[in-house]
C-alpha cells in the first residue's frame, strides 16, 4: 500500500468525523441561539401585550399573521407560570408541517382570567439552519476535495526526491560502471537517506571488488597447489619400476585432483557469470557455433555409437558474450552425448534462435527442473559433478534466456531460446 | 633446444624441467621479474614458459619488452587467473599460446613443441617414429610410406602420442586434449579410440606401440 494511501485510510475518516461533529454541534448551537432570539421576542410581545392591558384595561385585538398569531382563550386558573414550547401545525394551504414556537402566560382583564398566546413561526429560523448547515456541508465538501488534490499533488512534489533515489538504486548496477548521482533536496530525511544511500553504495562497490579480487586471488591460490600436486603425479607415474597397487594408488590421486580442478574452474566460472564479469557482448554467430561443435563432438558421441541428426537454420544470431555462447553450446552437446546410451541418437536443431537438443537416455529418477540446480545430478552418472545444466541456466538467465529440460517420450529435451523472453 | 621457465613456484618449476629434460629440452629457470628480463634479454631460446603473476612485475610486461626488441622466441602464457582479459592479452601482445594451470606435463610439451614447429618455417615439419612419419604442415601420418586413413581426432592423438613418446600419458590428459576442458566424466570413451588408431597403425604394418598401464593411462613406446 503506498504511503499516501495508508496515510488517508486514517486521515480522511477522521477529518470526516471531526467536521461530521463539528458541524451537529454547530447545528445546536446555531438552532438554540436562534430559537433563543425567538424566545426574546415573545417575550417582548408580551411584555408590549400587557403594557397595552394596563393602559387601556381592555382585551387587544388578536391577530393571525402568519409570522405571527396572537390569541386569548378564557382561563380558570388566574395565576401560572407563562411557558415556551414548541408545536407543529399542519399548514392546509403550503401542504406542510409548519413549526411554531409559543407563549402562554397569564392575563387577567377585568377581573376575567384569560390564558394569552402568542405564537411565532420558526420557518424562518429553520431556514437560516438549514442553509447555514448547507453552507457547512459545502464547505466540508470543498475542503475534503481541496485536501484530496493538493495531497496528490504536494505529496507527489514532496516524495519527488524519494522516487528519483529509489529509480536510481533500481537501476545501481554493480558491474556496470555507473555511479548513483542524486538530486540534492532540502528536505532533512530524504537527505538524510541520500547521504546513507551515496554511503551504502560506495561501500557495497568496494566490497565488491574486493570480493572479486578475492574470487580471482583464490582461483589463483587453489590452481598453483593443484597444478603442482597434478604435475608431481604425472612424474611420479613416469617411473620404470611401479608396480600395480603403486599405480592405482597414483590413479585415484589423480582423478580426485583433475575433480577437484574442474570443480574449482565450474565454481569461478559460476561466480564470474554471477558476478557479471563477462560484460562484453558480441554478435554470436550461434549458427555456425552449434555446427563447429556438433561436427567437434562427433567423434566423441561415435565412440558411443551415436548418431547426430541436424536442422540448423543458417545464419542467426545471438547477443551474448562468446566464450559463455561456448560454454553453454557445448556443455548441452556433452550432455547429450554423456547421458545417452549405446547407439542412442540425438537431435539438434535450430529453429529462428530456439535451439532444441533431445536425446535417447534412461528415464531421470528425479523432477528434472532439479537438474539445474548445483550439484543435483543422477545417481547413475557418478563421474559428473552436477554442475553442467546450472552454468547452462546461470548462462542463460545472465541473459534473459530461457531454458527448458524435459523428459519427454523417452528422450531428454534441452531448449534454450536465444533471445530475452519466455518459451511458449 | 633451449626453454625458459619463468615461474615463481619453485615446486612446478621442478616439475616441468624434469619432464622436459626428458624429451631433450635444456631448460633455464627463472623465478621473479628482474631475473626474467635479464635473461630474457642475454640469451635467445627456442620457447619461453611465461607465468604472469610473479614477484616483482606482470609477467605481460617481459611480454611488452620481447616485443620492443623484436625478439622471436615462441612464447606460452601460463596463468592461474583463468582471467579471459590476461588472455586476450596476452595474445594480443604477441603471445603464441595460452595455457591455463592445472596442466598436464604432456599437454604442456605438446604445445611447446607446436610452438617451435611453427617457429621454424624453413625448418622440418616431419616427426618420426621408427616407420611412423608425420607431416604437421598437410597433416598426413605415413607409416612405411603409405598414408594411414585418420579421423581429425585419431591423427591429434597421435601426434600427441609422439610428441610425448616414451611417457605415461593419463586418459583424463588425452580426454582434455582432444575435447577440451568441459569434458568430464569416466574417460572410457578414450579407449575406443585408442582401439581404432592401434588398429589402423597395425593395419598399416607398424607395430602396436601403444601400452596401456594399468588404469592410469597410455604409453607410446617401441620397448
């Protein structure tokens, strides 16, 4: 949820509420103060009522106006206490409930006891309510607008320096040669949060050098020891007079080494496409490349007796760097070729840049997605390190490739597309 | 035929002396920078061994100065970086062949002798092997003057037995000369095709000098 969001999810309901509050408090208010003025004015009605009785010691003329009615009724009660109170009347002619608000009070003319009232209608009072509530509503209406806009819009403004900073450490690269450069903002946090990120940056790129110097100073430690270890052996085994037990002793010594060297060379080769070390990308001639590898590896699937069947379309290209296209052409081809059986078949075509290798082999006892993680291998081929389809996936994903491996009709099918994008 | 080894670790320089004196090489030594380009500059050799990483220089610089003063001593790269730019480098510089460590010693020979083989234009392109003869230059191998009919790949395993005749070459070193370095595995498949060119050297007349031992490997050998 984007902070404005959530920012409004609570300011909005509360201000809401507050000018909801506010404006029913303002309403009574509003209504006592006006019927209060009503009240006074009553009260001055009958104050003019009984001055007008003293002076002339005569009943006064009533009188049914229809902002104001006057009336006496005769009482048996002479002394009360003079009330105010509210009706409603049901007006004939305007079809509506009219309000009153009346006076009694006690009035005694000659001796003769009369209840006096006098009523003022309070339409006009509820009118002036009404359009001052109206009034306040709009004004509510307007704010609530006003506020909405001008969050979009300040807000939008505000986080402007945030945006840029967040587009910049989208777009940080750490192979790629370019530096972060931020807009400098007077805001204090974003800053703030530009100076760690201009901090951050700097020490993630150090770091990283210096991990790839490590990656290349260890490669480099770990080949010196092996490449004497492997070259002792080799003249170890030149001796005349070894005998059997010696030899294998000497052979198992050897296998472990050349192991653990093509170990130590897949593992920086792994790390060195992790790293995006192999920035240069070239126009790969991926057509020629596929054919220069299968007629390379054709002696090697003949000792097997397998035979290759071709369909590479000619000329098409691939942007990607060439030892990896390589790398990945023919570890695919090797696999095809290791993994086979005796007198097995593969088939390689090269369809636009979807290049597709199936061939014969034994159903694979795990989910082949597997295979492409480190180190996953079947259990048949022991020799193999299980490192084959993870640099062919490493490869392609540096790439936006994508690579599929399926056991399908008793064949192992291997797809690598050549451009960015998903198979379909 | 001169060598010269330019590698600061003594143990591997060992190594790769010793096999070379066997295959007639004289072989010189040199451990650091300074005594490399003195060397390199008093004396002429046939090949140099150029290790890159060395105390006291990059060894791309000797490179630089071999090629200031037009010197024509064949020159392999040996690197434990693996690191792709040192090669492109180093064979933009002027540099014959790069070679990445681990090595196997009858790799390593091999490619000198390819080197000095085609240092030596007005030279002899034909190695010989009792009855066997073989034309590096039209890649023709003639046993009692009659052509063997040879796959790419049995002709490369032959030449690479020959270069390093009387030595036991270990499979996984044939597997990785013949199909590079991403080839891995069990290796049976070389005994195919050591089947094949022993037929085809039999068919021809020649005599069956190829020795397996034990499980380690091969040896080309007449004894």
């Amino acid at each position: 949820m984007k902070l404005l969001a959530k920012y409004n999810r609570v300011n909005i309901p509360i201000t809401i509420a507050i000018l909801l509050f506010s404006s029913l408090g303002y309403y009574f208010i509003l209504h006592y103060v006006l019927v209060h003025q009503l009240d006074k004015d009553l009260e001055i009605e009958k104050q003019e009522i009984l001055h007008q009785v003293k002076e002339s010691n005569a009943l006064p003329e009533t009188s049914d106006y229809k902002d104001q009615q006057i009336k006496f009724t005769v009482s048996k009660v002479g002394n009360f206490k003079s009330n105010f109170q509210t009706e409603d009347v049901y007006n004939i002619i305007e079809k509506e409930g009219e309000s009153y608000r009346r006076l009694d009070f006690p009035l005694t003319v000659n001796g003769n006891n009369f209840v006096a009232t006098v009523r003022k209608s309070q339409q006009e009072t509820e009118d002036i309510v009404q359009l001052i509530l109206l009034i306040t509503f709009s004004v509510i209406a307007f704010l609530l607008v006003i506020l909405f806009i001008a969050n979009r819009v300040l807000l939008g403004k505000l986080w402007k320096p945030f945006n840029n900073t967040l587009d910049q450490l989208t777009q940080f690269n750490l192979s790629g040669k370019n530096r972060i450069e931020l807009e400098p903002t007077d805001i204090d946090e974003f800053a703030e949060l530009n100076k760690t990120v201009i901090i951050m940056t700097k020490k993630v790129s150090n770091d990283y050098e210096s991990l790839k110097t490590f990656t290349e100073n260890a490669s480099h430690e770990i080949q010196t020891p092996l490449a004497i270890i492997k070259s002792k052996i080799e003249l170890l085994s030149q001796s005349e007079n070894l005998d059997e037990v010696q030899m294998n002793i000497l052979q198992s010594l050897n296998e472990a080494t050349t192991r653990l060297s093509r170990l130590n060379q897949s593992l920086l080769l792994l790390t060195k496409i992790e790293n995006a070390q192999f920035v240069q990308t070239e126009h790969v001639n991926i057509s020629s490349l596929i054919l220069k590898y299968i007629e390379f590896f054709e002696e090697l699937a003949a000792t097997k007796n397998i035979t290759i069947t071709r369909n590479i379309e000619a000329e098409q290209f691939a942007e990607m760097n060439e030892t990896l296209a390589e790398t990945l052409v023919s570890n695919i081809i090797i696999n095809a070729i290791k993994h086979n059986i005796s007198g097995g078949h593969i088939e390689i075509s090269l369809e636009g840049k979807l290049l597709t290798v199936s061939n014969t082999g034994s159903e694979p006892k795990r989910p082949t997605l597997e295979f492409f993680e480190r180190f996953k291998k079947d259990a048949a081929s022991g020799d193999s390190l299980g490192l084959g389809l993870s640099i062919v996936k490493k490869i392609c994903e540096n790439y936006g490739f994508s690579v599929f491996y399926k056991y399908i009709d008793e064949k192992h099918v291997v797809m690598v597309r050549f451009i960015p994008g998903l198979i379909n | 035929m001169k060598i010269l080894i330019i590698e600061d670790e003594i143990a591997l320089c060992e190594s790769m002396s010793t096999y070379l004196i066997t295959q007639d090489y004289s072989c010189d030594i040199a451990t650091d920078f300074a005594a490399a380009l003195n060397k390199t500059e008093y004396n002429d050799y046939d090949c140099i061994l150029l290790d890159i990483t060395l105390p006291g220089g990059n060894g791309l610089k000797i490179l630089e100065h071999l090629k200031e003063d037009k010197k024509t001593d064949g020159i392999l790269i040996i690197s434990a970086k693996n690191s792709l730019d040192d090669k492109i480098e180093g064979l933009n510089l002027g540099a014959d062949d790069y070679l990445s460590k681990p090595f196997h010693l009858s790799e390593l020979n091999a490619r000198i002798g390819a080197i000095i083989r085609r240092k030596n234009f007005e030279g002899n392109n034909l190695i010989e092997f009792k009855n066997l003869i073989i034309d590096t230059r039209s890649k023709v191998a003639t046993v009692n003057k009659s052509p063997l009919e040879l796959t790419k790949k049995e002709y490369e395993l032959l030449l690479y037995f020959v270069a390093n005749k009387k030595r036991l070459i270990s499979k996984d070193a044939i597997a990785e000369h013949l199909w590079g370095n991403d080839i891995g595995g069990n290796f049976d498949f070389i005994y195919t095709h050591i089947k094949n060119l022993r037929k085809k050297l039999m068919d021809a007349g020649d005599a069956d000098y190829i020795k397996s031992v034990y499980g380690m490997g091969y040896k080309f050998t007449d004894q």
